[in-house]
C-alpha cells in the first residue's frame, strides 16, 4: 500500500488470540498506526476479558479497547431474520458464519466513525468467503473506508514464518499454539465451522475431536425428549411456554440440541471465491429453529406464499453466503419475506433423538389448517366435489390443446 | 353423464381392493360398460395375483384383466429423474405419492388404445391431489379420452351407504372391510404414505401403527451402519460395490432404511385443491438417495450448476406434486437438470442411524474439490490471494456507489 | 342454483349497457332477488348518467343506484404500483384489463357488506380471464359471498336468443345493438382492448375501424414530440414540470400518446383457462409510463435490485392476468418492488413519434450514475483497473477448474 | 508480470485498427514474444485485408495472420441460440456486443493451441464488460491460458501518450487517429455500439452523427414495409418465401430493419464491474427477429412453456451479459429452452415503420390458436362454460380459508 493511501488509523477486529495480536502488532509495525481493537461477544463460548489485558499489553490505549456483547442484536437483527426465509445453502448449509459477518462489519464500521479511524482490518485469509462478507458489508455501510486483509498482504506464508515474525516482534506466543493447530474454527451462538488441515480430505470421515458443542448421537441420551417452541410472526419467543429473549432462545435450544447430537453437518461447498471446500458445521439450535419454523408454517402460512417464498430462499441464501447481507437486493428478499409472516405465530412439538428433530405436532389460533375441508367424512357442503372436475378440465385444457397438436402432426 | 357421452368402454386402474371392486361393478352398473382392470405391481408390497380371481368373479374377461410389473420402469423413468433435481416438495416431502400416477395414467391410456376403449377410470376421491394427477396426465398424453372418477360422480359419501350398494350389487365385501379404516394409505417402492381419519388432527402425534415400512427409530439398532452407493449420471447404480438396476436398488435401500427408521415424515402440506392436508410419509431408500445424491453433486457438481437447480427445484417439484409430468415446463425443466448431471458419477459414503442419514465421505475421477487450491498450506501457486482484493472492490463497487448516493443525499 | 342457496340481494357490475341491463333483468326474473347495481367511472370514456336512468328504468330503487368515480383510487393504488414492476405479460401486454377487476370486485364486496347483500354478480363469460381475476379477488376479500356469473347460468348462448329474452322480458334494445357487435370491447384509464369476431383470425391484420384511442401511427404527427416526466419513489408525479395527480397523468399520457399513435398491440396470448387468443390493445399513457420508468430506474436503481425486479417480473404479471391481485404471493412481490423504488426519483425525457416511445435523456439528485468511474478519461483513482484482472481470475476460477477436469478425463 | 511468467508466444485479437496495432507493438516489445493475430469478419462491415498488410508490416509472418469470415458461424451458434430466449437485459439490451465475445475466444484458444501458443491478449480496458467476456471464455475453454490484457497493464493512460508510444515505436499512426475519436464503437452483424466521450452525459440526447446503420426515424419511408419471416424450431429460416443461411437473413433484415429507422436504443446499464454506463446501441435486425420470435412463439408455444421461459430470461440474458456463455448454468438454460423450440415453426407477418415493427399476422401448421375453443359464437362443445365455475371455487379454496381465517381474528 503506497504510503499516501496507508491508514492513519485503524478499527481491527479483535479476537484476542495469537493470529489478530500478530495482525495488531504488523498494523502497528508496517503502517506505524494507532489501532483500535474491537472484540465481540457472539456467543462464541470464550472469556472475551482477557482480551483486554492482551490489547494493552500490545499497546493499546484503554480507551481504544472495545469488548461488546452484541448476542442479542445477532440474534434478533441477523439469525432470526434470516430463519423466517428457511434459509439453506447448497440445500444443507444454515449460514451460521456468513450471517455473523455483516454484524461485525457495521461495528466495526461505526467504531471507525466514533473514533475518526481511516480504515478498519480483519484476519481473515485471502481463499476464503469471510474477507469478502467482511468487505462487502464494510463498503456498503462507509463506501470510502480502507480495509486492511494482512493474510492477503503479508508474506507470512507459513507457520513458521508466522511464529518467526510474533516472536521477532514481542508478540507472545503460547506454548500451544507454536504447533499447527489440526484444524481452523470459527464460533458464535449459531454454530461452529471447522475446516482444514485433516479435514482437508471429502473421502474421509471427520474425527470425533472435531465436534465441540454436540455429542455423538450415539452417546445421546436413549430416550426422546419433547419440546415446544411458541412462535410469533416467524420468531420462536418461548420454549415449552416460557418466554425467552432471541440470545435466550438461542443459548437454550443449543444446550438441547447439543445433548442429542442434533445439528451436525459435513458438507463440501462452492466458495463464492471459487473453489470447493469442506466444512464441518454444528448448528444445533438452528437445526431446531428450521424444523420448528417449516412446522408453524405448515399450518399457518399460504400455500401461495409458501411456494413462492421457496423459489425465493435459493437466491437468499447465496446472498448471505456470498456476503451480500447489506445490499438492496437482500432487502427487497428480506421485505417480501417478512410480509408473509404476519400470521406465522402459534406452537410446535418437536422430538429430539439420537440426532434427529421431528415435528410432531403443530397448533396455532391463526390456523389454515380446516378439518372441515380436508375430512374424509361428510363435510356438510364446505367443498364440493364437483368443482374439482372443473378445476381440472380447465387445468388440462392447455395440455390437450398440445396432444391434439401433436396427433394432428402425426398422422400428417 | 349425458348417455350420448357415456362410456363404451373403460380402463380401470384396479387394486383388486373393496373399493376399486366397487367401483369396477358400478362403472358396469352406471354405464353398461365392458370394463378393462389395470393393476400394476409398483412394489406396493401386495400380492397382485388375488386381484385377477376378483376381477374374474366380478365378471371381467381374462382377456380384459392386465397386471403388470412396473417397478424397474417406475424407478427408471420417473423415480430416477425426479431424485436427479433433489426435488423435495414444502422443504420436506419427497413426492412418493405424486410420481408414481403419471405411470399408471400412460399405462391405462395405452391400454385405451390397445383395447379399443373410450375412457379411463380410477378410484381418487374429489378432495386429492392424486384425481388431478392422473386426469392431467391421461389428458396430456390422449387428449379426447374419457375420465370417469366415480367418487365425483355417485353418491355413496358414507361407509355405511358404499357397504350397502356393494351387498347389494354382490359384490363380495371381507369382513375387516366392513368398518371405517382408521386411516387411507398409498404405497409404492417409493414410499407409504398414510392420511386422513386418526391422522386429522394436526396437533396429535401420529400413532405408531400406522407406521408400515419403517421402525421405530428408538428399536432401531444402537450402532450405525455405513454403507456406499456409486452414481453413474446422477443415478444411484451400485451398492457397496455391487451393481443393481434401478428397482433393485430402490428395493435395497428401502430395506436398509426401514430397518434404521430412516424417511419417517408427519407433515402439514398444501394441496393443489386449495386447503391444507396432514400425512404421514415414510420414504427410507428415497431419503437415503436424496442424502446420497447431494453428497455427490457436492464434489462433482460445479457451483453455478448446483445454484441454478436449487433455484429451478421448487418449482420442478410443484410440476409434479400438481400433477404436470406430461407437460411442456416439466420437460423443460428435466432438459436443463440432466444436461447438468453428466459428471455427476462417483461414490459417497453414508452412515445410517436411528432415522438418520449423513454423509461422511464422498470422492470421485470427476471431482472438482481441488486440495491444491482450497489448502491452508502453501499452494505452489494454484491461487493468488491477491487476486481476491481485486474480486472484492470491483463486486462492492455498486454497493459504495449506492452508499456515496445515500450520504450525499443526508449530507444535503 | 337450488332454491336454499338463491342470493336473495345481489350486487351487479353494472355498465348501463345492453348486456348487463339484461343480467340485471334476469336476476329479478330467475332469482327474484333484490339488485343493487355498482357502476364505476373507470375512465372508460363513457357517460355514466345515463345507466342510472335505465336502472331506474328496470326497477331498481334509487337509493341502490351507486355510480362512482374510481378513476383516482385505479391509477394511485392499482395501476402505478403495477408499473413499479414494470409488469408485462408474454413479453408485450401492459395488463389493462386485468387491473381493473380486483378494484371494481373491491367495490362489489364492500357495497354487498353495507347493503345487506349476498351475492355479487357481473357479466364476465364463462371462457375468459374475466370472471377468474372478479371471483378470485371477491372470494379472497368476503370468503362466503355468492358470485353470479349469468353467462355460465344461462341458455342464452347466441345474439338471437338473447335479443329475443330482453323483449320478452321488456329490457329496451337500442337499434343498434340488433345485430352481432363485430368484436367485444374493454376499457378503462388504462387502456382498450378489443377481441372476438372479426379479430379472431391471427393471421389476419386487425382492421384500422378496431383502434379507439390511438391515431394510425401514419397518421400521426410528422415531427416527434419531447416529453418530460417527473418521478418520484417509482410513480409519475409531473408532466413537463406541472404536478398531476395519478388519474389526470394517466389521462395526459394517453392524449399525448394517442395523439402519436403510441400503444398499440396485436397480441395472441395465453388464457388462465387454456387456450390462446387474440387481443388488440391500445394503451398509449401506459406505455410511455413503461419507458419512463424503466429510464428513471435505468440511473437511480442498484443493478442488484433491477436484476432481482426483472427475474420477479414474470411471475408477478402472471399472478395480476390470472386473478391473482389479492394473495398473500402479489402482496409479498409488491413488499419488494415497493422496498426498491425509494430513490427512484427524478426526470425522464421521452421521445414520441409514430407510434415510437424513445428515451433520449434521465437525470436525478438520487442518480447512481457516475461518470467519474465510467470515463475513458483519466478517472482520478476513482477506480482502478487492476481490480479487474483480480475479478475476472476469482470468477474464472470454478470455470477453470471444471475445464481441468474435463481434461483429464479427455487426457484419460 | 515476472519474467518466469511472461509469455512466449501470443494469439492477438487484431482488428487492423490503430488499438490493437500499438497491442501488438507492445506485445513484442515488453515481452519480446511471437504475436499471432486474429481477425475475424463478424459482420463489423469493414474491409479485413488491410489488416494483413498492417500486421506484416508490424513484423508478422504471413503464416501468424489468420483472417477468417466467422458471420455464419456467429449467427448459427451464437445469435440464434441467444434468439430463442427472447433475451434482453435490463429489459432492452439485445446483448449485441456480449454475444460476439465467447465467440472471438474460442477462435483465440483454438489458435493458441494449433499455433502451440501460450498466451492470447485482447484489446478491451480494464473498465467494461469485454475483458470479463474474453477472459471467462478463455478460461472455460483453456484453463492454464494466460491472458494479457494490455490496457490493465500499460501506464499508457491517455491518448497523447499512447500516440507517443506509437510514434516512438514505428507505429504508423493515420492522421484521422491522432485526436482523440469522439466516442468509441463495436460493430458487429448482430450490432453497432457506441459509448464513451460525447455519450458520457445521460441527460444529454445522443447527437444524430452517433448513428451508423439506422437511418433516422423522421428521414424512415413514410409507408411502412410488410414481411414474412419463416421459422424452423425457434430459428428464422426464410425471408418472405426465400430460404436464406443465416448469416443472410441477419444481413438482410439489417438492411431492412436500418431503412425503416428499426433498432435504436439509448441506455444505461449496469456493468458487471459495478458501474453504470450509457450506451448507443442499434441492433436493427435483432429488433425484427425478437418480435417475430415473440409472435410465432405466441401462437405455437404452450402457457407453461412460455411462462417457464419468461421467468428464465433474465438470468440467461444476465449470464452472457457478464460473459457466461461457456458455464455449466448457461448450458442448462439453453438446453431448457431448446427443448420448448421443437414445434416453433411457422410464419410470421411483421410491418416496419418510422421505427416501429409490429407483429400483424402468424399462422403454422403447429398453432395451438383454436378457434374453436376461443369463439365467441357457439363452440360445439368444444368447451364447457360451467367447468370455470368449478376451475375458479378451487383456485379460490385457499383465498377464502385465508379470508375466514383473517375474519376469525378480526372478529376476535
């Protein structure tokens, strides 16, 4: 970067571990900065405190060290909206890295404004989908921001070089982390990811020490548990009928979907970036969320608008996934979709066992669900049979007018 | 029906059951009408032999009684192509039901033709999908035949009224036949799936005999078992390396899935006739294929391919839930799917648990997963992380025009 | 209809014309029902006095007369916010007639609540698109109101048999109405449509005495005419920098594009109930309104978004043409057109000539374009052309990898 | 570009112009490699042969300079594919530029690997579209190609440096070439472009000396023009009873198109690299052909088909907008929209005025128009009216449960 464009100030995204205290310290170092550290609570299930102590260790201003607890805006601004839409990637995939980006972003974004920093910075690697989530985001909300990506800048290219470089420059190193680690996490009260190193190999089962927040399913517990989430306007509020906030809900359906090994996902995807990779992925309590909320749909949404809300999820879902959370396209998706969930409220009854989540009952007072239709019995005049030879004659006619064209070309 | 429109002589899709045998006699009854009864072996799991010594005793000629084994064509032609779009319908079902009438409709009108009859008959109530399936489809393919759905016609809207008119007309009533089923089911190789009565309620769980091919997941066994299917195309060709035909494979995967409770579905969906239905599906070879086919579009199946079928999905997948096999947009659509499949041949490993399905491993000579590309570790040149920061300016180059635009008209 | 579900107070569109003097007539003769008669001043272009003399004429009571000016509520709340779509059915036809049923059954319904009635009626035939987009939109506002459609009733299916009906039954027959109509008309603010007879050859040019609000374009004026229209959050707000209300810029535009020959379409297009036809409309204002928006769109709308309209287009044309105005799908579509329009604002300059409607200038303070990014000159950094290589080598990478795979099976 | 990557022997794409005659210089100069040029008539209308001369006199050696007529293959493959669709982008771009890029590519790879060269090069900047066209293709096609694109590379920022840089390198620089040229264009047999300079400005109307094969509107004959185009499976195959190839029948309906003033469109866009950009476009042939496709489509076509295919337009239109022609997706569309185009065949009449082509006439022996079905007058019962009835209760169903639903609670 030419020095006339090199930041003056910059808003990291702070982690508190070895690999962004070695960016904290390059920042410093390659472009002589101040920096400004921000460090969220996303329900990553770490001690974010002793990022503190790591920060002024590093240098940092107490006034520039910022530790946020940001679940509840997480949950309520980026998780739950994107759950009303079912939102799946590559048919599987429930997003749980790419919705937090967007939210790290815009404080990134606005710590930037509040303290005249030039230029933010994240440590997130060049092959990945995270440095262009981050970027994307940050240029939507502050289009003349710098974004700084040192794994793109650097040439730090190994470990080695890495822990060379740390060591060079008064970072300290734990004892633990000079090794490689055998794969790469990231974490937040939606899930955790693991990718590479062993995990680098389709062909090859995942090693059990790769999963952190769920059991194996088959050290689940024997017998099923049930539960029922109340739902309102497409959010889940209460579970077996005690009100949660989103963060709550969150942290509660996690802890019970972790006990039954629910949510676990191996999957190889398409990087925006271009390339397949392959992920491991534990999402309990979303995996709970999707089936819970496919549930209170089934009996309080429109079939018109359930179909079309399903033509639009693929289109959605890549939005996310490719980094797109604040863009006008996400939002005209995000409008239609939440116009449909007005009446998406009332309660559902999961199972839970040995990995899976079935819905096994669902009730709402904003049901579309009529016995009196649907029956086998006498249904005193609600539906006539009759209409439905119409609705097909009607419906066929089109296709008759094709076989008759066709017969006719036939026998020439 | 006026006489003038009346019937000569009909094809009957004939289970060999109560209701299908009053319905051949009251087609005799009504219209006079020589009857020609098709009954297809569609691995529903009954002996279809019975059926020929019914339709004798209710005074069908020999000549005029066909049964047919239809499974290989059933899996090739229709089960086959449909599991190559991952075509699930509402984000759940797996269209057992839906697929297999487009069948039976080609074979009754061909039947039509080789006989010399004028119309076609089946047994679908007025209230179902299945009446529109198989009158579209017999409509698209012969498009001045005749339908007779004797339940739109008649009056014997009771249980009570049917078991008169049978005793009256001698047809032969069993005596477990004289009460109300507790529940309606269909059944092929696909999948069973079970409706109506003690299933109304969507609040309650389904009771536990009504499920017929699948157990229990809590009597399944306590260790997984692992197995590995090859795809040749996109289609499921080999089991653990042994090489089987399309029913072949149906029928094993049903074996292996049923005995882990695999593919049990209890679901409120939308009917193409307007209200809301609950059934209770059970599909354990199909959702084993669907798991399988996923895990190896996943390495095989480039990222603009993959988007684009999950885009065009839900609606192939409403074509055939409404019942529109034979017709323009469904071709249309199976045109643009199967140009995509042609590499998508390989072999995905699948673990099998209490009702669970997951992929754990997956390779292929067509993969396009590239280590060298995606690795942690130095990739010898195959990816310039440089080349991203460029990617990611030019995609936000819109968004920070947006944004300069949305500042500029704040800032006045 | 059996006697116990007779309407007992009907509703009827109500044109004062020949055809629904004689539905009202018949309403009182078949039904001996009270008729409440609705006419709306569409913009049809036709003086509505006269229908309340020949209301009163057939009998019915003064104060169930209602005669409405509905020309501001059309245009402010169903044609501009279908323009914001920029909705063309089959690629040509600008939905005149189709917008205009769910308003006038809006009426019905609402007059039937506060006069006591049960029923609507009008006089839609039973082959076309009509009585769908009347029904559909009538059962999804009053679910259990009674919809008469004489023409699907009735045996009066040729000109003979009607004329002679209404002089038995003392309805006057103007002279002129004697004889066969040489095609049926629709019209409204937005625009005509004609069909039937005479046009329903489409190999046959449609004869020049057909057009009602367009000049042949041959005729028209030899120099072209500039246009400036002001527009505000996607709807037309000023034409030539005067202010207008919806209703009288819809009546400007089409004087101004009459007067040129603007709008004319000789279309075959797919009916809702299966089979084609052929129409000729003339809807001069709203192809001008199509071009303008689509010129202030062109520099004020985010590619993202426009792309995103133009693939939900299709889809929320098709729902309008069949009927579809008042479903939870139209309403979430709108949700997100209207989420795209805000800043669509601004001055558009058309040129009308012959028949031709040309944009040739936009401008706005809430433009997106930016000619320092776009110039061949020196752009001042405002973009760097580096990026472009780092773009296109990330966009090309799954590209490439396919290709690479596709070698070495070709390499064996 | 380092040394060890610089290329040895380059495929140019040479258009003889002053551009890419200073791309070639500069080719041998900075990397001191072999230069093949490529040159190909796409129907650009000018003579090729000069640019033999110019490239030998530039140092090639006869055997290196391949010029090649590619109109029949261009319209063959590439237009009429593109024709099918009906696609525009951006509701109005006939994607004449896009269109030709793939094909240039492909001759560029093709050479490369018959000439055992290493590299191609093009003459597009780093600001437009063209690059990514040219390099996608590239790439798809040669995945371990490397591609120079000078512009992006060069410091030759403007034109007095680049006249510099000629001038000192022996270069002949035509005296017409000296200043800077007022706009730039692409031509092509599908198009002529122009953009840049005097266009910059979107508010200003483009001046009249822009235009290049139209003739003004206003200086258009003042009688109109009829003509019958013949069609074979989507593709136009004969001019008012004349078989023509297909390169002939774009030429002859430019010429026709271009007398009557057919085919211009001012724009601006959205470029795949973020920014908006105005363009001159006329496409008079292309004009002609979208609306005779549109009207033989609209008689032979089935509803779903076509609805299928206008939901699919944009994203097929988008895909080789942004340069996708050789992509699995795009491969998918079109093998969906080939598959609607079997019985697209007949003639269509079509009237050329001032501007303006409309459709008057369409007849095949594939129509499915059936006058029976749509008459007005009797139909012989080729249609039950009461059949609507039944049509319109069951697509109601769910319009009145949403309805009853909405009361219930309203009515608390």
């Amino acid at each position: 970067m030419p020095a006339a464009t090199a930041p003056k100030k910059v808003v990291l995204a702070y982690s508190g571990g070895l690999d962004t205290s070695i960016i904290l310290k390059w920042l410093q170092t390659e472009y002589g900065c101040e920096v400004v550290t921000f460090t969220a609570d996303l329900g990553q299930g770490e001690e974010l405190e002793p990022a503190r102590a790591k920060a002024e260790l590093l240098g940092i201003a107490p006034e520039n060290i910022n530790i946020v607890d940001v679940r509840e805006e997480f949950v309520r601004d980026f998780v739950f909206p994107m759950f009303r839409a079912n939102a799946v990637y590559e048919g599987l995939y429930l997003l749980g890295t790419s919705i937090a980006r967007p939210l790290i972003s815009k404080h990134l974004v606005e710590l930037a404004r509040k303290t005249g920093a030039d230029a933010i910075a994240h440590g997130a690697t060049g092959k990945g989908n995270d440095q262009v989530r981050f970027e994307l985001a940050a240029y939507a909300l502050e289009p003349d921001i710098k974004v700084i990506a040192p794994w793109r800048e650097w040439d730090l290219t190994s470990r080695t070089k890495l822990i060379e470089w740390a060591e060079a420059h008064q970072v300290p190193v734990p004892k633990d982390k000079r090794g490689e680690a055998p794969f790469s996490v990231d974490a937040n009260l939606l899930h955790t990811s693991s990718e590479g190193k062993v995990l680098e190999d389709p062909a090859e089962a995942a090693p059990d020490y790769v999963y952190q927040r769920t059991v194996d399913p088959e050290a689940a517990p024997d017998t099923p548990e049930f539960i029922e989430i109340g739902y309102e306007k497409g959010d889940p509020v209460s579970l077996n009928g005690k009100p949660l906030s989103p963060a709550q809900m969150l942290t509660a359906l996690n802890e019970l979907g972790g006990r039954h090994g629910v949510g676990r996902l191996d999957l190889v995807e398409g990087r925006y970036v271009g390339m397949k990779s392959r992920g491991i992925y534990e999402t309990p309590g979303g995996t709970i969320m999707l089936e819970g909320h496919r549930g209170i749909e089934s009996i309080t949404l429109d079939r018109g608008a359930a179909h079309l809300k399903d033509e639009l999820m693929p289109k959605y879902a890549e939005l996310i996934y490719f980094g797109y959370w604040f863009s006008p396209e996400r939002e005209m998706l995000q409008a239609a979709i939440d116009r449909s969930q007005e009446h998406v409220s009332g309660t559902v009854r999961l199972k839970l066992y040995k990995s899976s989540v079935a819905c096994v009952g669902r009730w709402s007072d904003r049901s579309l669900y009529s016995e009196a239709h649907v029956t086998f019995e006498e249904d005193a005049g609600a539906y006539d049979q009759k209409d439905a030879a119409g609705f097909i004659k009607i419906n066929a006619l089109r296709l008759r007018l094709l076989a008759m064209r066709n017969k006719r070309l036939k026998d020439g």
